[in-house]
C-alpha cells in the first residue's frame, strides 16, 4: 500500500502538468452572495503591505474562460505599461474566478494603483493603441466581450473600458 501512495501522487501531478493546471487546489471565499475562487497562476505581488483605500484599480477580465497564460501575459504587460508610465502599483492579484453567484466580472486579475482619473485618461488612451498579450485593442466590444477585456476605475465606478480581440 505504501508503494502506491507515491506513486498515485506522481500520476496525478504529471496529469496535472498536462494539462496545465496548478497543482494547488483554488481558494474560495465567500463575498456578496458569491464563491470566488483564487488561482495562482504566477500574477500575484504585493508590493506594499496594503492599497490605500482611495487607490483605483485596473482589472484584466473576461467572461469566458482563458488560457491562464493568456491572462498571465496580459496581466504582466499591463503591469509593464503601467510602470513605464510611472504608475505605481501597489499589488497585482491572481487570478479570480466567480465561480457561484452573479458577481462581476466572472474571470479578472486585479490592480491595486495609485492613479486618478484625470491621468487614467492618458492610460486609457495610451492602451487603446497598445497589445496585450498578443491581442489588439478595439473600440467596439467585440461579439462576447472578446477574450479579456481592461477596466479601470475607484471604488464602484469604471472610468473606462478597452475591449481586446485576437
């Protein structure tokens, strides 16, 4: 019996590497009225120890579900874009998915930054000409939001919104 025990766990972790999974179980917690599950997909840093609360944010979403690498790339590009342009980030989640209840967006990495509005208006305008992940902006949402989508926003309220198609 002892025998099988590694032997089963290096099965389930060479299917695991597979298909391209974490290895690691998804977190969940419940906020609002919804399950939302954690998956680390290598996007995750906190750079200080907490946003403040006024800071604004800036999600890469989606609504259907993507290759992580797909989100992991777009995640760490926005992040390079951001930094080039002097924004500072104070943490990048990883990746969060919705899985029970109505929640919004179902799929999104999250940036905590410190920005206002008036300069989030020069992001916006700086990645409405600027790839993501190897996708191009678009100014119209594509037909089923296409495959991730860049808000950003403070508190409840989106300043803006570039749709990305492949």
């Amino acid at each position: 019996m002892m025998r099988l025990f590694p032997t089963a766990l290096w099965v389930c972790a060479l299917v695991a590497a597979a298909i391209g999974c974490s290895k690691d179980a998804p977190e969940s917690k419940k906020v609002g009225g919804c399950t939302i599950e954690t998956i680390t997909i290598g996007t995750g840093m906190n750079v200080a120890d907490e946003a403040p609360a006024d800071a604004a944010w800036i999600r890469v979403s989606s609504v259907e579900p993507a290759e992580y690498d797909v989100y992991k790339k777009a995640a760490l590009d926005l992040s390079k874009a951001l930094e080039l342009r002097n924004v500072d980030i104070y943490t990048r989640s990883e990746l969060r998915h919705v899985a029970e209840g109505a929640c919004w967006p179902p799929y999104a990495v999250e940036l905590r930054i410190k920005l206002d509005e008036a300069s989030g208006a020069l992001i916006h305008k700086y990645l409405q000409t600027t790839p993501l992940a190897e996708h191009l902006p678009t100014a119209e949402r594509p037909e089923g939001y296409g495959p991730f989508f860049v808000t950003c926003g403070s508190g409840s309220s989106d300043w803006w919104t570039v749709w990305y198609r492949k």
